[in-house]
C-alpha cells in the first residue's frame, strides 16, 4: 500500500492560467495524475480549510479508487517551524502505527516553505520512513526533467528518481540542451528556433569561434549562453562584451589589457577581456564596430592564442572560445572595407541564424505566456491574457523582436487595472515605418457596414496572397489559413 502525506495550498485543487478563465490541476491533483495512492492524508490548516475540502472532493471525484482522510494542523502562522513540527509528530505516529506495512510518500509541492522544510527534516532524521516527491509547474517540465521526480534522503549521493512509463530512472548530472534551455528561459517550437538550437549544441562541445546573425532583440546573447552552458565551460567564466559602446581609443586596452605606463592615464596594470575569460567564453556583441587595429590582435588570439597587452614585450597564452554576434551584414562589411576579410573566415567557423519574430509567429502566445508568468512574481494580483490579447500579440510585426515583446507586456501588465488584459489593454507602441494591424480600422460612421468592411479587406488579403504567391492557390491559402476551396470560390 503506497500512502501519500501533503499539506493543502493555495493552488490546490485548481487554479486559473494564464490563458483568460483557463483552470489548471494544482500541485496534488498534478501528482495523483501522474502517480496512483492507496491513501491520502491531507494535512489542513485554518487558512486553508476551503480548499482542503475542495481538494479532497476532487480527489474523491477523479480517483474514487484513492481514501482520502483530511487531519487537522492547528497553525496560527503557517511559517513558524516549532509549532509545525508540534502539529505534524502526533499525527505521524499514529500514521506509521497504523500502516505498518505500507511506503510513505510525501510532496513538498503544496503549502508554505517553511512545511517544506519540516517535511524533509522529518524524513532526513529518520521521523517517517518517507520519500520526498517533487512535482513541477508545467513550465519547467522537460524530458529529462519530467512533472513528477523522486528524491530518496537515504541515499548519499540524493540521486534524482523519475517516473516515467511506469519505471523508474535515475536522472545524470549533467546539463542537457533541454536543462539549458530551461535555466535560461528560451522558449520557442517553430522550425527555424529549433534549427538554430540544433546547430548550437552540435558546435557547443567544439572549440571552434561561432558567429551568431541576427536582427537587434532576437536575443543573440541568450543563445551565446546557451551555446556557453554546452561547450564544458559551465563551471568557468562568460565574459561579454558590446563592441559598439567602446570608445575607439580603448578598444585595444579593454580586450588585451595594459602594463603600468604604457600610455597616459595608465596607473596601473589592467587585464583585458581575454585574460578575465580565460577558460571561459568571450562574447563579442556588436562584431562590426570593431576598429581595424584591434581586428588584427584579435585574429592573433584565434590563430595561435596569444595575448599581447599594451606595453608588454612578451605576449602569453590563453584558452578562450569566441561567440561573436552581429545584426550587420559582415559580408558586406568586408567588401567596404570595414572587416578584414581573413578575420572573418577566422571566425565563421560556425554560423547560426536567429529568425525574426515575424518569422516565427507560433512562438509568440509561448513567448507571451512566459514572459506573463515571470512578470507574475512581482505583482501583488497575478494577471491573465485574453485570447483576443493572444492574437493581436501574434498578428504584430515587432520591429524590436522579443525585446520589444517584453517592453509591451510588461508595460500593458503594470497599466492595466483588470486581472485579464484585453487586446485593447496591450499598449503597442513602435515606429512610424511599421503598422499594427488595429492601427489601419476606420472609425465607426453613421451609415458604416461593418459587413462591407470585412468583405472588402478579406477581398484585399485574398489579392495580396495571390499576388505574392503569382497566382498558386495553394500557397495562398497557406499563407491566409484558409482551405484552396475557398480561394477558389473567391475567384
């Protein structure tokens, strides 16, 4: 028999999403989802009495099969760990008497931190023979890293247990490109991001300089550290680097350093860039804007690993990967004269592409969501999206790219007064050069048919995607969302 023991929270038995009137099962309905119980204690406290009861209705609806018993914890503060520990013990005992013979499981998902930690202390110490179980939010679950894991205190090592398909697996150390992922928040399913995440883990483990391409905001750093995070480097140093807010008299001096007196205003040593990366990786953002002096030491680092810092006879060695990044065309740059064209064949060992957000519009409600989420845990009310804010995010050009993205939820969440943002509650703002769609809707006139209006700008789409297809109806309907039936009927 397989006996589970949880406080209640707040989150329990469901809570809203983000997604306008969504609700998502809580912490304890998620694990009983994903793992079956003979018996469930649920341990309740004043606070919590409501959803303690509604808790245990849903576990009786959901999994009639399941007892639940709920036991009362008689808390005025709720992070106060003596008077934790004084309500938990006397019902632990008369649990463990009770069932003799049965594997104790405890979450650690619901209730305060302060439940948390007398729940492993507890365990730890030998209170009650249990494991800890540990179930995610949805939004760090992986496939190394799955809703629910197991943690075993008895073990030295505390190796990781999952569930999965019914077995049990021991998790690795190491970081994966989906824990990369994770940690640095990249969010993303369409083609093109997972093309460019592919190709970044495949050159991670390599030494070789990587260039990464891309408009400003797509989050050229991000991926450097992604790149950083897979290369055997995570225990050492990221270093980066913007190339275009360096004064041109000091570029030479901030990346290779300088002696003591080599020129005026040097007072004292100062190690460059490389130096303080060694072991690590150097990201150059801003690549084009380096001046042609300091491209030629650079190229020196990449043939042979040398660093000679200003007013020093003898240069030394260092071990450092280079991530450069740019939103020019350096191909161009080199044919104008600006890059040296031998730098950048030194350079483009790898090359990696960040598609523009308007080239991967499917990821815009993810983006949106996660950037809502975080931005949740600094606000006093959490806030929601509607659908209708959803698809006016999507149907954006953003000029900014994933930056501008942020700017807009962030400034739309802190503004608006109610729970769940409308489209209108989004506050876009951007250049003359673009236009949001909304922008181009007349206003309303007496004698206005909102019929005619819609017929006459479907009419135009219908035209445009035929045009910008020459006439194939297949790929205009692709391009509208729509079947080739219905541009057939239209012409």
């Amino acid at each position: 028999m397989d006996v589970l023991l949880t406080f209640t929270g707040f989150h329990d038995p469901y809570f809203k999403g983000l997604i306008d009137q969504e609700e998502q099962p809580g912490p304890i309905l998620s694990l009983l989802a994903a793992r079956s119980f003979d018996h469930v204690f649920l341990f309740d406290t004043p606070s919590t009495r409501k959803t303690t009861q509604e808790t245990k209705a849903a576990i009786s609806k959901l999994h009639p099969h399941t007892e639940v018993q709920v036991l009362e914890v008689d808390l005025d503060d709720p992070t106060n760990y003596e008077d934790i520990f004084k309500g938990l013990r006397p019902h632990l005992r008369h649990i463990v008497e009770s069932f003799k013979s049965a594997g104790f499981f405890i979450a650690v998902a619901s209730g305060t931190p302060q439940m948390h930690a007398c729940w492993v202390l507890m365990t730890a110490s030998g209170d009650i023979p249990a494991r800890i179980l540990h179930v995610r939010p949805a939004r760090f679950v992986t496939k190394e890293h799955p809703l629910v894991s197991e943690i075993d205190l008895s073990s030295r090592e505390f190796p990781t247990v999952r569930f999965q398909a019914g077995t049990i697996c021991v998790d690795e150390s190491e970081v994966d490109v989906d824990t990369a992922r994770l940690q640095l928040g990249i969010v993303g399913d369409h083609p093109a991001m997972r093309r460019a995440l592919e190709m970044g883990a495949m050159l991670a483990p390599s030494h070789s300089p990587i260039l990464i391409f891309g408009e400003t905001g797509t989050g050229k750093e991000l991926f450097a550290r992604f790149i950083h995070k897979l290369s055997g480097r995570t225990k050492e140093t990221f270093v980066a680097v913007n190339c275009a807010a360096i004064p041109e008299d000091l570029v030479e001096s901030l990346l290779f350093g300088h002696k003591k007196g080599a020129f005026s205003g040097a007072i004292t040593d100062q190690a460059g860039k490389f130096d303080v990366a060694d072991k690590g990786t150097l990201f150059l953002d801003e690549l084009g804007e380096l001046p042609l002096p300091a491209q030629a030491k650079l190229l020196r680092v990449l043939q042979d690993g040398l660093v000679e810092p200003i007013g020093q006879a003898r240069p030394h060695r260092v071990d450092v990967r280079i991530v450069g990044a740019t939103n020019r065309d350096l191909r161009k740059l080199v044919r104008q004269g600006k890059i040296r064209e031998d730098l950048f064949y030194r350079l483009n060992v790898g090359e990696i592409r960040l598609p523009p957000l308007r080239e991967r519009r499917s990821d815009i409600p993810l983006l949106a969501l996660h950037i809502l989420d975080k931005l949740n845990g600094s606000l006093r009310r959490p806030r929601r999206l509607s659908s209708e804010a959803l698809s006016r995010l999507q149907s954006h050009s953003w000029p900014g790219n994933v930056r501008d993205l942020e700017n807009v939820i962030e400034r739309s969440v802190r503004l608006c007064r109610s729970d769940v943002l409308s489209a209108d509650d989004l506050l876009i703002t951007e250049p003359i050069t673009y236009a949001d769609p909304l922008d181009a809707l007349p206003d309303p006139y007496e004698g206005f048919s909102l019929d005619e209006f819609l017929g006459s700008a479907r009419k135009q789409m219908l035209l445009r995607a035929l045009e910008a297809t020459n006439g194939n109806q297949s790929r205009a309907a692709g391009l509208l969302g729509i079947t080739p039936q219905a541009v057939h009927k239209f012409l």
